[in-house]
C-alpha cells in the first residue's frame, strides 16, 4: 500500500484522535449522555410550526349589517393595515355584527415586531369607527394547529344559563390559567344578563319613550368613586354602595313620580335574568349544551399544556359532579395523534435500526469492526436531536422522519472507514516489516477521506432545494432536511475522529482472519464472474438501461400529483352548511339527526357540534353554519381508509343541507395556504356583489362537472333573509324626529343597549334594555314598534319608515382589500393536479366572466404548482453547486459525466415506485427523488474516488484489471450502504399507511426504488463504462 498524503485539516483532525483516542472516546461518550438528556426532555409534536406569522383583527360592530360592516368598519381597518411594513397578503370578512381582518406577513419577519406595529396603527383608527362599534382586537399569539383540547358540558339538572355561567367564570379562567393556553372560546349555552325588557304597551300607558328607561337603568346601575379622608394618623378608602345588585332591586328602580307614587321599572318592563342574543349553540351527541375549544400559544409544547389541562379538569371535576354537570374531556384530543404518529416513526426508526445493525453484522462478521461501525448511529442521532433541542426545533413527524430516513446513511462513513481500515491492517500483518498500527489507521483513513467528505457535502448540497422552499411546503419540510442534515454531518464527524480512536483502541490486538468474511468472499467471486458477462454483453445493457432511463423520464408527466396525502388521524372535522339565514334553533335540529346517524356507525366514538360562533374565537360562522368533531375509536389504517367513505355515505342522505370532511390536520394546512378548508380555492375578484354572485354560480355548476369533485360550495352565498328598515325622510319631517333616534330605538329593542354592569363577586353581568325573547321574534313587532317624539305623540316605527322584507348575504369577502366571491371544492377519486388542470380548461371555455372580473386559483393545488416549481428552480442552482463540487473531486469531465448519468437511472427506480403507489406525486414524493440523487451521487463518488486512488496512490494503470479491483473492493461497501440504507427505511415504507407516516412513507417507496435501480446500475454497469470513458489521475488533497 502507498501512503496517502498526511498534510491538510482532515489529516491534523484525524491525526489528533489517534493521539488522544482516550480523550475522544471519553467526549463521546458525554455527547452520547447529554443527547439522551435532551432526548428525554425535547419536545413533541405533530408537524413543526407550518404557519406564517399572521395576525386575526376582530371588530364586535352589534346590529350591522354585513354591507353596512364592510364598508364602516372593515375598509378602515385595512386602509389603516396595509400600509404596515412586511405585509405579505390580507383577507377579510364582513358578516352580521362582526369584522375580521386577517393579516399575513412575510415570513421571515419578526411577529411579535409585526404586532407592536399593527397594535400602534389600530390605536389610532379606534376613534374613527362609528359610535357603538368596539375597539379594534387582535386575536392572541396562536401556533399553526391552534386547538389542543376540546371538552363539553351536558346536564339534565342544570339549565344552559347556570352551564354557561361555569363555564365562563369558573371553567375558562382557570384554563386560561395553565401555563401555555392561549385562549379558551365558549360556544353555546345562554351567557347571563340582567335584561330589562321592555312592555311598549306600557310605555305608551305611562307616556314613556324607550330613552327614559334606558337612562333609568344606566343611572340605577352606576358605579362611582369617593375618594379617601385623612385624620391624624389613618387614611381612611371611602367605598360607596348603591347599585342594584339584584333583580328585586333593579325593578323597585324609581322611573318617576305619577300621581303620588312611585313608577317603578317593573311597572313599565320584566325585569330578569335572561340570556343575551345568542351568536352560537353547541351540542354533545346530540344534548344541546356547551363546548369550550382550547388553543395553545405559539411554540407551546403541546403535550405538556395537554397534561396540564387534564389536571385542571382533574381539579374541577369533584366539583362539576357535585352540581350534576357532566364533563365530556375527549371530543377532541391532539396529544393523541402526536403520541401514536411519534410513537410509529420511532418504532420504524428503531426497527430500521435493527435492521441495519443486522446487515453490518452479516457483511463485517466480526464484532470489533461491527460495534465500531454501528456506533455511528447513536452518536449521530443524538448529536442532531442535541442541536435541534438547543435550537427549539420540536421531535414531529419531519424532524423524526428525517432522522429515519437517514439511518442508513449514518453508518455509510464509518463502514466505509472501518473496512479500509480492517482491510489495511489485515495486509500489514503480511508485509516483511509491518508498520506502526496508528500509522496504518491513519493512512486507512486519509486514503478515503475525500471520497467521504465531498460525498457528505454532495448530499448537503442536494439538500439546499428543500432548506431553501418557501411558503408552507418549506416550513413543513424544512426541519425534516434540517434533521436530515444535521445526523449526516454529525456521522461524518464521528467517522474521522471515534471511529479511527475506537479502531486504533480495539483492533490491532484483534486476531484478524486471513480472508474477507464468508458473505462478503462469496459475494466478490461472484459479482467478478457477473461484472464479466456484463462486459461481454455491454453493448444490450447499455442499450436496455438508456431504453428504461427515457421510459421513466417520459412517464412523469402523466402522473398526478398533490400538496399533502391524507392523514389517519382518527378524528374527522365535519362542516355542515345550511341554507344561509338557517336559525340556530333548525342547525341543532340537523344537527341532531346528524350525530344519531354518525354515532350508528361502529367505527365513530363521540359527535359533538358548534354552530354559529363564539365571542373572539377563531371561526366566525353564521348561524346556518355548523362544524361537528367526529372521533374515532382506534382503527387500521385499512379501516381507517374506509371510514371517511362511511361517513359520506351517511352525510348524503340528510337532505337540505351540504357537508365537507376533513382529517384536523389537513383542515389547519389547507386553512394555512388559503383560508378555507378545501383543496381547491377558487378566487373571483370584481366590485359589484351581485356580478360577482352570478359568475360564482356559474362557475360553481361548471367545477361541479369535473370528475372527481365533491363538495363544492360558495362560500358568500347570498339569499340569506333581511328584514329592510328604510326610513322616510319626509315622514321624519312630518312627525318631528331624527333619524338617529330612530335607529338607537330599533336597537335597543331588538339588538339591545347595555347600560351598566352587575357584579357578583368575581362575576360580572351586563344589564341591558331590550324587547322580550317573544317580542323579538315576530316581524310585525318591528313594524309595531312605538316610537314618542318630543311633543309626547306615539307613532309606530312603519309610519315613519319603509319594512320590507328582502334577501341579502351573512358575509362580504376581501382579498387583498378587492371584493372576492369564493368557490372552495374537494377532490375525490383522483389527484388534485390533474383535476386542477381539467378544471382550468373547461372553465376557460365554457365560462366567460363578467367584464372587470378575473379568476384565481388558491388552495393546496396551487400551493403544490408552487412549491413544485420552487424545488425545480433551486434544485437548478444547487446542480450547478454539485457540478462544481464533482468537478473538484473528480477533474475530468468524463468522470463528471459518468457520476450524471447514474441520477436518471436512479429516477426510473423511484417513477416505479410511485407507480406501484397509485401513481401520485406528492411534496414528499419530491423530497424523497432529492434524496435519492444524493444517495446516488455519493455512491458514484466512492467508486470513482477509489479508482483515482488505485492510479495515483498505488500505481496501478488504468486498465480492465484496475476498472474490475476497483469495483471488487468497493462491492463491500457499497452494498452494505444499499441495504443499510434500503433496510433503515423499509419500516417506513411498508407502514406507510400508519399515522405518522403518511409523508414519509411515499419518501420511502421512491428512495427505495430508485436504490436498486441506481446500485444496480453502480455496481454492474458503471466499471464497463469507468473503463471506455473514465480518466483518472491526482487530485488536490483536503
């Protein structure tokens, strides 16, 4: 053997570790100590943080319309929003009483920055909102998933408003409490007030208007001030107390002086305790009662806040029993697809492990070498998962996956280092004068150090493309390349510093046979027979592999493709629409037969139901709108493939009303890239509602037709019933009144004014003036009501104003500030890239749009066209960054060419594998051919490198003699790195089904198929074209 050159870095490190074997050894060992240190206190979860920074503005404007909040509310605030650095997109929605403006933000800007500067541009607008409308709110700091936990409450002792009631002051402000919860939405029940409803027959009776009253009440329920006295030596708090605290007190409230007695409030109106106009309703399993959604703050520990909930409900549960009411803690739980999705990546990443341990062991067949070999696996997982915990990544299924699917990777550099080294020191025993085994070592080392080095830097570079994707596909894959990166580079660190000590440490006292292991000797005779016949039949393989090479490239345009599979979570969200203006009172009624026929089904566990929404929560449905969560009991995969099937089955035969499923964590995803819970998103833009209706209908119908839609639903659809108060301005006149009386009369009797507070002890209630729950309910009521002008005459309100009844809309849309009408759908069937494309051709011919309107695709479809067209561009840079980096391992342009050739051979391995799939390309599909190629390159590096050693290291000339000893003595290697890395990911692959391996699993089939194509090409077809085509000769050492 010649000796390779002992100067440069890698030879001082490397020469440093044989010295002090016993010092880096001891360091490993620590490492290995704090990594499951940190291992056991890292933190877990789903999917990394997936969302960008984006802000939720929330307006409570009670009683407006939702034209009427578009315009007075919702354009000021985004007047006032855009113009806020780093804004990236805006959307809003105006419905009934309520804006919500939703801000996104570039995504490398600071949040908590980009909220300091938002809060500082609503301060100033607060002023300028019309009067009644409340202050501005922004929704607090929520991670990607949001939602933790959540519970119900049921009773068949305790009415609503005593549930709602705990609810609100003894439930939520002890969640709220628990480190790590971000907000706590109440939905349903009846929230308690103090309501003095009005008798307007009363009014009339006693010459009253509704202002008398309503200042009354305001007066009755005041609290003031008193201030303090000193003396010579106390200060002394002077407290007053003289508001009604009680509803015996509130009605003997004084109004006036008739006659020699006292009118009193209840003389003119029922004073009560009732609930507030309802925005929402909730039921479990059908019982009408109350559902509390938990959120988590942004970068919380899911698992952690999780257990610290239950022990607050732990706390609260003797209590709850005691007044009858009955806790239901598991309608939604997300710890539990975190547990089982983590726990089934780790069990492929431990059975992979095995796996691996079995193939070194078989090939090695000497435990020295083996134990030393495989040492690399959990020094370098626990050195990534040690730098990930310290730079606040969480173990998810990307960053678990990432680990996985390098598993076989991480003992390539330390095989390829121990079997040079074991292969060195067996021919030093031989040689007349043996050389110092430390000698040997480090010279074993050195003599595949650039081979190792450049091939780990190779697959970094290959790696930049999904490192370098934006959007949501980026942060979703990036940790997962992160990971990735980090247990590769970690293995190659461990390959030229532990494992040269440990095999200066254990081998050279070994005994060392005189052959190869029996496996590894039976393999060489034979693959040099083989490597024969395929020299001597060169010119057909040459030919078959180009044939098979152009067949995979010409089959991927004709794949489909998709933004993310569907994942087996166990727990469906199930959004029901009725027609828009649908009470709350007839979406429970649905909702009921809903959940009786969803919990038939054997494979559904519980059914519980939201409908309308809750004050500053998430979601801000109408009252037409419902979302159930539907829980499974524990299921297959195979099972679990079937029962979205069977509950669309059930879905279908409710009448009246339309429905769309999806998996919790697919609806937060597709909610990420667009807004909606749909695959596909269809944008119109226009200015006129009414146009922008009529192209959304026709649009609708046409996307309707496409094979494989379901679901399709407008999401502004008008029709939604209004009651039109149109005063008249001579009437106004004639009778003496101003128009703003008028509306504040209207709303107080059918929205209702809040004058005051009652308080409780730590309980405050509103007390507000408004018309009867009965009285509200009737259309002749509104025409009815009594209004006295100044001179003390009464007139009904249909005197003075036009009461018609017409149809309007519950929300007005924006997208980027423009009006938008939205058309959502999902695919069923087949793949959303191909129903996209179809899609967009029948609606360029068959729909014309409206002049001044344009459409616009959104959704996960278009997300994926995105991110694909993203991976394609900077995978173009990264191939020019590993064209530079072959070209100074290898200085040859031919050589350079032959490392290229194997990529698109590898790429036939991975389209079968896709096909064998079902023939869709996923993202993570795309990651796994971005893992393949850098498997690929570093295996064609290692032959490569190797012949340039036999020429310039140990003289041999370049003929078939060195092309057939070069691929000989890389066979070992090589094929334990195929099945080492094939194996390691086999678990995934085969269980690819399973929670937690839906991404992964795609990323496995392709990686494994292309292996077999891209070794079998590596080891048999390669040396013949090495030997026509290749050169070889010095390069510049490292």
């Amino acid at each position: 053997m010649t000796t390779a050159s002992r100067t440069g870095l890698l030879a001082a490190i490397v020469g440093f570790s044989l010295r002090y074997k016993g010092v880096v050894i001891a360091l490993a060992v620590l490492l290995a100590a704090y990594g499951f240190y940190a291992f056991s206190g890292a933190k877990y979860d789903v999917f990394p943080e997936f969302a960008p920074p984006q802000v939720t503005i929330q307006t409570e404007a009670p009683g407006l319309a939702p034209e009427q909040v578009e315009v007075l509310v919702t354009q000021p605030i985004e007047n006032a929003v855009n113009g806020v650095v780093g804004v990236d997109a805006l959307r809003s929605q105006s419905i009934q009483g309520l804006s919500v403006v939703t801000v996104t933000f570039d995504p490398k800007s600071d949040i908590y920055r980009d909220r300091q500067n938002l809060g500082e541009r609503l301060a100033a607008l607060s002023t300028q909102l019309p009067r009644g409308v409340q202050a501005p709110a922004m929704s607090p700091l929520t991670s990607s998933t949001s939602i933790v936990m959540a519970i119900g409450l049921t009773s068949e002792k305790r009415s609503l408003m005593d549930m709602r009631t705990l609810a609100d002051w003894t439930l939520k402000p002890r969640l709220l409490a628990v480190h790590g919860v971000a907000t706590v939405a109440v939905f349903g029940g009846e929230a308690k007030e103090f309501q003095i409803q009005i008798r307007p027959e009363r009014l009339i009776k006693y010459g009253l208007a509704l202002n008398d009253i309503h200042d009354v009440a305001r007066r009755a329920t005041g609290v003031r001030g008193a201030g303090f006295i000193d003396n010579a030596n106390q200060r002394i708090t002077l407290q007053t107390h003289a508001q009604s605290l009680s509803i015996e007190q509130l009605a003997r409230t004084v109004v006036r002086q008739q006659d020699g007695a006292n009118l009193t409030l209840a003389d003119v109106a029922d004073v009560r305790a009732a609930p507030e106009p309802p925005i929402g309703a909730a039921a479990v399993a059908g019982t009408i009662g109350i559902q509390l959604l938990i959120s988590e703050q942004y970068g919380a520990n899911t698992v952690a806040i999780t257990e610290a909930v239950e022990r607050a409900l732990a706390e609260l549960r003797p209590s709850l029993k005691d007044q009858q009411v009955v806790l239901h803690d598991d309608l939604f739980r997300s710890a539990n697809f975190i547990a089982i999705a983590t726990q089934n990546v780790r069990s492929s990443l431990l059975f992979g492990a095995v796996l691996v341990v079995a193939v070194v062991a078989l090939f090695l067949f000497n435990w020295r070498t083996s134990a030393i070999a495989l040492t690399a696996i959990p020094l370098s997982l626990l050195a990534a998962v040690t730098v990930m915990e310290q730079r606040g990544l969480s173990l998810n299924t990307m960053t678990l996956g990432g680990l996985a699917i390098s598993i076989g990777l991480l003992v390539d550099d330390a095989i390829i280092v121990v079997e040079n080294i074991y292969r060195r020191l067996r021919e030093n025993r031989h040689r007349p004068v043996p050389h110092m085994s430390v000698q040997v070592v480090l010279d074993a080392v050195l003599e595949v150090r650039s081979a190792v080095v450049y091939a780990t830097f190779a697959i970094a570079l290959v790696f930049l493309p999904v490192l370098s994707m934006p959007g949501v596909a980026g942060r979703l894959f990036a940790p997962l390349a992160v990971s990735y990166l980090l247990a590769t580079l970690a293995s190659l660190v461990v390959a030229i510093t532990v494992t040269p000590a440990l095999c200066v440490a254990l081998l050279p006292r070994s005994a060392l046979p005189e052959h190869d292991p029996p496996l590894a000797r039976r393999m060489k005779e034979k693959y040099g027979q083989l490597i024969g016949g395929v020299e001597h039949h060169y010119r057909l393989i040459v030919v078959t592999v180009a044939l098979l090479t152009l067949a995979g490239l010409a089959a991927l345009p004709f794949f489909g493709g998709g933004f993310l599979p569907e994942l087996k979570e166990g727990h469906y969200i199930l959004h029901m629409s009725a027609v828009p203006g649908t009470s709350l009172t007839e979406s429970l009624r649905i909702g009921r037969q809903v959940s009786a026929e969803l919990l038939k089904l054997p494979v559904v566990r519980s059914v519980a139901q939201r409908a309308g929404r809750a004050e500053k929560a998430d979601d801000t449905w109408g009252t037409h709108y419902s979302e159930f969560n539907v829980d499974l009991k524990p299921l297959s995969s195979e099972q679990a493939e079937f029962a979205q099937a069977d509950i669309r089955k059930v879905l279908s035969r409710i009448p009246g009303v339309s429905f769309a499923v999806k998996t919790f964590l697919t609806e937060r995803v597709e909610e990420t890239l667009s807004g909606y819970t749909a695959a596909v998103v269809l944008n119109i833009y226009g200015n006129e509602l009414d146009t922008l209706d009529t192209d959304a209908r026709r649009v609708a119908q046409t996307l309707g037709q496409v094979s494989g839609a379901t679901e399709v639903q407008l999401q502004s659809p008008p029709g939604s019933p209004e009651l039109g108060i149109r005063l008249r301005p001579d009437a106004l006149v004639r009778w003496g009144f101003d128009a703003v009386d008028v509306l504040d009369a209207v709303e107080t009797a059918f929205q209702g004014s809040v004058v005051g507070q009652v308080y409780d002890g730590n309980r405050v209630f509103n007390v507000s003036v408004i018309l009867s729950a009965a009285k509200r309910s009737s259309i002749a009521n509104v025409r009815a009501l009594p209004l006295r002008n100044a001179a003390g005459v009464y007139v009904q309100l249909d005197q003075l104003a036009d009461v018609y009844m017409t149809s309007g809309r519950y929300v007005v849309l924006h997208s980027g500030a423009r009006r938008v009408q939205t058309i959502t759908c999902n695919v069923a069937g087949r793949d959303v890239t191909s129903f996209v494309a179809e899609a967009k051709q029948r609606l360029a011919a068959q729909v014309p749009l409206t002049r001044g309107s344009y459409l616009e695709f959104g959704g996960a479809a278009a997300a994926q066209a995105a991110s694909v067209r993203d991976l394609i561009v900077h995978s173009a840079i990264a191939a020019l960054a590993i064209g530079l980096l072959l070209w100074i391992v290898l200085r040859r342009a031919r050589n350079l060419a032959l490392v290229l050739l194997n990529l698109p051979f590898a790429l036939v391995g991975g389209v079968l594998a896709v096909f064998a799939t079902g023939g869709a390309i996923s993202l993570g599909s795309m990651v796994g051919f971005v893992t393949l190629f850098g498997i690929t390159l570093r295996n064609s590096i290692m032959l490569l490198s190797h012949y340039e050693h036999l020429v310039d290291v140990e003289g041999m000339t370049w003929g078939p003699e060195a092309a057939a000893r070069g691929a000989i003595e890389r066979l070992t290697p090589i094929l334990m790195t195929a099945l080492a890395t094939a194996l390691g990911l086999l678990p995934l692959a085969i269980g690819s089904g399973d929670p937690g391996r839906e991404i992964e699993g795609p990323m496995a089939m392709v990686i494994l198929g292309g292996l077999f194509t891209s070794t079998a090409l590596n080891l048999l077809v390669m040396p013949s074209l090495a030997l026509r085509y290749g050169r070889f000769s010095a390069i510049e050492e490292l």
